[in-house]
C-alpha cells in the first residue's frame, strides 16, 4: 500500500489525535513524508540531511507502548534545525567546518521532544551558524521560499519554515536571536514564536547565561505552535536559565478565549524603514483587534537604542563563542560571520558598559509599556520574500543599512526586552507573497500572546493556507 498523502494536509493536532486513537501509526506518519520530500523538496532543499532508518527504529520504539502511555507528540515526525546537535546524525552548522560532523549526543532540547514521543526524521537548513536571515551555505546551498522558488525563505530557521509551507513538516524546531524564527514564518506563511528567554532548555554554550538566543517552534497554526511549545518547556539543570514548566498548558491558554482590552500597531517601532505595501498589510490586521473589543491606538515603547545594543551584545556572543575558528579556520568562514567576531574583538569595556546599560532600559521601558497595553502588533519582517540570490536585504523605502543584520531592528527589538513574539501570516502582497504580523507580550506572558494571536488568526481566517505546492519559478 503506498504512503497516504491526504495526511499531508492535516494538522498537527489532527495527526496527533489520529495516533493517539491508532487510526494511523508513526510509520504512515514517515511514510507519507519521504513521499512528500521525494515528490516537492529538490527545488526547496529545505531537508538536505535525512535520517528515515533512525526514525523507523523510533517510531517502533513509541508503537511498543500502550497507546495512553505516549507523550505529547505521540509519535509525530518532526525536524531539527542544524544548528542543533541529534545523536548519530550528520549536524553541519551549515559550515564546511562542520560538514562530515556526526555527534554522539543530542542537546536537551532533541532528548525532550523524543521524550514527548516525537521522531527525528531530517534536519533543517539554516545559514552558517545560523549568522544572517537568509538561508544559503557552502554545504548545502540555498533554500527556497515555496511559494515562489526564486525568492529567500528568510532565515536562520528557513529550513524549517520551507518545509512547513511545502508539506513535508507538521511541526519543525527553530531557534531566533534577531528574528530566525519570526522571519522565515513571515516569508513563507506559517506560525513561527519565539518563547521567552529559558521557556526551552537547550545546551549552555558561551556565554553560559545566555539571554539573546532562544529556541522555540513553528507551524502551520497557532494551535499546533502552542501544542508543540508544551512539547518543548521544561526546566533542565544543564540550561542555568531554563524555566519550569507552567501548571496550564500553553494549548489551553491558545484555546482560552482571553482577549487583550489594549492593543498597539507600530509600523516600525520607530527605528526601522517599512515597505509601504507591508506597512498597509500590517496595520489592517492589527486595527482588526478592534472587532473583538479591543481599543487599538498607534504606538510603541522608546527603542532608541535598539541598535547599538543590539550590534554590541550580538558581536560579543560572536566573539566568545567563534573566536577559536577565527584564528583556526579563517578561510572556511563567510564573510559576515568574520566581520561579527572581528567586531566581538574589538569591543571595549566602555561598548559592554554602555550595551547592557541600555539594554536594563529598554527592557524597564517595555515592561511599563505593557502595563498599559496587552498586546503590541507590528510587522514581522519589514519586507516580503527578497531574491534568493541576495544575501542580505540592503535597503528599504529609501533607507540604505550600515550592515547585514540592520533590516531584522523589526524583531530584535523585542528580543532585546526578552518579550515573547509571534510572526501569524495576515495577508499577501500583489505578488502573491506572505505577509506576517508580528505580536508581542509582556515577558513571560506566552498565556496571553497564544490566545491573542489565535483570536487574530480566526479574525483574518488565513488558517490552512499551508501546505501549497511549490511554484517553481525561474
């Protein structure tokens, strides 16, 4: 009987229910996405490292279980993004330092999602050391965003997001600093959050109280992002600032029916340039807050120093954690990841001084902010989907960048102040292209932020727009 491709379009609450009353097994689940690969993923390359053997031997690990005894995921085939280490699996860092790499552990975060029952079957590709929100390396080379194969899926989670959008994830894992979750969400039309700092637990690197990085998930819905969440928190003493998991799940806050009674739109939060044409998109949505009975005025916090923050931290975490294979492996590295750990070098005490200063009242700032307000909306990413071929995006509306994280101000605004956000598709430009609408909460406030996005998302009714076949454009 050959793979059952009408479950491709499920959901992943769907797929779940459908394990969990053993209508189908994790087999049927990984058969029907090796078809799906072979069939759609050549021209999107968002799963370029395969492990189908080791997921078959998982999947009949969680099948000799008593079906109420499997955890969240019950059986879901899921990918990691390459950043993240997966025993026995080739794990590049998307560099050609790392190309035959194959550890012998998996970080935590991979042991909890196979705790909850949950299969590995491929990794997702991401831009080397996931440095730059476009994904293209020398491994592997370019993704491509499935709703038109010449345009960027955005990065460093565009593995991930293209996999989603073209049908061959239900759920993928990701991880953001500057926006890699939220981005690749926002090109390719699916559900990408980054939770707040701690909410999931990885491997402590450098430096070991690492607040800027996160790791979180994405999906096609708000639902399944928030399921999937829930799959993934849990405090683990080998991550020093991983929270404990919360007494209600984030799936039934998603489904709680709260609704914020305050809401903000900002089109660029006062520090960035928008395309005009996503500006529009935006705040369309975010006033439709309104039909729910939420007041919704345009306005933000004071993020005037966003970007100096934002250049100094960035560049010290480059300059710690990459230093060695900068005197090491110079000539393997892409120029932008060179030029973030020169930066990290050249740092003063006075530059470290000043960033985290500025960053205590940004994060002071914000937290008054959402005293007031519940909930903030912006754009997601300041432009649609840009040609593949363009490493980075150089401009906007007028405003030339002085580097090539500049044009992601839109989201690490929010991580700088450790909000939770959320990037939930809201429209589409006259190309055709995605267009996600960012949302924002108070710290720790993921309960309001799922419930909040899923009422925007039953407002735009733009749920089920993934999966889609990919248009091959040239």
């Amino acid at each position: 009987m050959g793979a059952d491709q009408s479950l491709i379009s499920k959901t992943a609450m769907e797929m779940i229910a459908m394990l969990r009353k053993q209508e189908i097994t994790p087999h049927d689940c990984l058969d029907a996405l090796e078809a799906r690969i072979a069939a759609v993923d050549g021209p999107v390359n968002a799963l370029p490292t395969l492990c189908f053997d080791r997921a078959r031997k998982a999947a009949d690990a969680v099948m000799a279980k008593p079906a109420d005894a499997r955890g969240l995921l019950a059986g879901l085939p899921v990918p990691i993004k390459d950043l993240t280490e997966v025993a026995g699996v080739r794990t590049t860092h998307g560099s050609p330092i790392f190309a035959d790499h194959v550890p012998e552990s998996s970080d935590p975060l991979v042991e909890r999602i196979e705790s909850e029952d949950g299969i590995v079957y491929a990794k997702s590709n991401t831009p080397e050391f996931g440095a730059g929100a476009n994904t293209f390396n020398d491994v592997f080379g370019a993704t491509r965003n499935p709703w038109n194969t010449t345009r960027s899926a955005a990065g460093s989670s565009g593995g991930a997001a293209a996999a989603l959008a073209s049908g061959t994830a239900w759920l993928a894992h990701g991880s953001d600093l500057g926006g890699s979750l939220r981005n690749p969400a926002s090109f390719c039309g699916i559900v990408g959050l980054r939770p707040s700092p701690g909410r999931v637990a990885t491997k402590a690197g450098w430096p070991m109280d690492r607040q800027l990085p996160a790791q979180g998930p994405m999906a096609r819905n708000v639902e399944d992002v928030a399921l999937f969440l829930d799959a993934l928190t849990g405090e683990d003493v080998r991550d020093p600032v991983s929270l404990p998991k919360p007494a209600t799940s984030f799936h039934s806050a998603a489904v709680s029916g709260w609704r914020p009674k305050r809401v903000a739109f900002s089109p660029g939060l006062g520090i960035t340039p928008v395309d005009p044409e996503v500006a529009d998109i935006c705040r369309k949505a975010a006033f439709r807050f309104a039909e729910a009975g939420a007041i919704v005025e345009e306005t933000h916090p004071d993020f005037s120093e966003a970007h100096d923050t934002f250049n100094v931290l960035r560049a010290k975490g480059f300059a710690i954690g990459k230093k060695e294979l900068l005197e090491t492996k110079r000539s393997l590295l892409k120029p932008e990841v060179i030029w973030n750990i020169e930066k990290g070098l050249a740092l003063t005490m006075a530059d470290h001084e000043r960033a985290e200063r500025q960053r205590a009242v940004l994060y002071h700032r914000a937290l008054s902010f959402f005293q007031t307000y519940d909930l903030i909306c912006t754009p997601a990413t300041i432009v649609a989907a840009f040609p593949v071929e363009q490493r980075y995006l150089e401009s906007c509306d007028g405003v030339t960048f002085d580097n090539y994280v500049h044009w992601l101000a839109i989201a690490y605004a929010f991580t700088l102040v450790s909000s939770p956000a959320i990037s939930i598709p809201c429209g589409f430009t006259r190309e055709g292209l995605p267009v996600g609408l960012q949302i924002a909460a108070r710290p720790r406030n993921e309960a309001q932020l799922l419930p909040g996005a899923k009422l925007m998302e039953d407002i735009l009714g733009l749920k089920g727009s993934t999966p889609i076949e990919p248009r091959i454009m040239h």
